[in-house]
C-alpha cells in the first residue's frame, strides 16, 4: 500500500491511471484524511515527477470540500 496524505498527490495519481483503493481518516491525526493506493514502481516513477510546489491544504478533513476529481 502507498499512503498519501495529499489530495493534490491523489488527484494526481488518479489523473495518470492509478486506482485508488479507500480514502480513511488517519490514525495518527483524526483531522486528517488519508489516501490509499496500490504499491509499485510505475506508481513511485510517476510520483517522482509530481510537482511539490505549494502543497494542499484540502487534505484535512475540515477542509475536503473539495471533492476528489473522480467524484464529481
């Protein structure tokens, strides 16, 4: 599994084709939601080209108003 915290990151990787496989509150921080997907390395090589400028802060649970783009 390959946890993101990011919904920017998961729109991402949903974007490019991979599936997502549950959206969860994280344990460590119940504000938070956390993204799941399947482990391997065409997810990691597309993760490597994810541009990390800015950040989100639509991955709180406070703020996931904005839904996920294959929601909509």
């Amino acid at each position: 599994m390959y946890l993101i915290r990011n919904v920017n990151m998961a729109n991402y990787l949903l974007k490019n084709g991979f599936n997502l496989l549950k959206i969860d509150i994280d344990n460590l921080d119940k504000r938070r939601l956390v993204f799941l997907f399947a482990d391997s390395q065409l997810m990691r090589d597309c993760m490597s080209r994810f541009s990390k400028d800015g950040g989100s802060k639509n991955d709180s649970v406070e703020n996931s108003t904005t839904a996920l783009e294959w929601e909509q």
